[in-house]
C-alpha cells in the first residue's frame, strides 16, 4: 500500500537578530543545550559543524542517533539527517535575511516505509518540539546580538 505524502512538519519566526548571529547559534554544538533543551549530550560536545559532519545526539527521552550534517549555508542555517527505526529523518534549520533582522524556519520530514504515517502521527508533538526551540533560539540570538 502507497502512503501520500505527508505535508512537512514546519515552523517559522523572525528575529531582530541577524542572520550571522542565528547561523553561529544552530552551527556550534555547544549552543545546542542552550536554545534546544532535549539534547542531553552530543559527542563531539564542541565544534562548529560542516557539511558531512557526523555525530552523536542524545536526547533525554530516547536513545542517542547519529546526526550527520549534509549542508551548511553561509550564514543561512543548515540541513542535516538521521535514522530511527528504518525511517530516515531530514531536518532542516535554515535562516533567511528580512528588513530589520531575519526569518527563520525549522522543517521535519520523515522518509520511509511508513513515513508520510510516522510523519502525521509526529506533526502535533514535533510542531511543538520546534517552536519550543524556536522561541530559545531567537531569544539566545537577540540577547546575544
């Protein structure tokens, strides 16, 4: 049985921050505790990440995953992917410039067997999960501009 395509899982805000400020905020692994409270431990626990990059995210409501970075955009955010219960997950955390600061926007899909399912089934608490993150994203970045 085909499954549709389930719509991805987004979430948006604007920031009076500027983009290069948001960028170092989601590329340096040791700010991640800081704006995006379920990560526990990463290993490696420093560093800014790179296309490629690869490692260890653990959450404090599961197992840890390997997270690898497959692109980074100068000062626009970055995308990256893992594996959880042979679904794959890509994310997506990207930064945009807007007048007087800039837009940011988290997106989740999950490919897979049962993805487009996996996916609608996670869209309430994974919506939430982002615009948690969101809201301490921009409010790190404009504390630190």
């Amino acid at each position: 049985m085909l499954l549709r395509p389930a719509p991805p899982i987004t979430r948006e805000r604007t920031t009076t921050a500027t983009p290069s400020v948001v960028h170092d905020l989601l590329v340096d692994v040791a700010s991640w505790p800081l704006w995006s409270p379920h990560v526990v431990r990463t290993d490696p626990a420093r560093g800014r990440v790179h296309p490629g990059w690869r490692g260890r995210v653990r959450p404090w409501f599961g197992p840890a995953t390997t997270m690898e970075v497959t692109e980074v955009l100068p000062d626009g955010g970055m995308r990256w992917r893992t594996r959880a219960a042979g679904h794959e997950l890509r994310y997506s955390q990207l930064v945009e410039p807007r007048a007087g600061g800039s837009r940011v926007v988290f997106r989740a899909e999950v490919g897979g067997p049962l993805g487009p399912l996996v996916q609608r089934l996670a869209a309430p608490l994974s919506g939430c999960g982002q615009q948690r993150r969101l809201d301490r994203l921009v409010l790190l970045a404009e504390r630190s501009a």
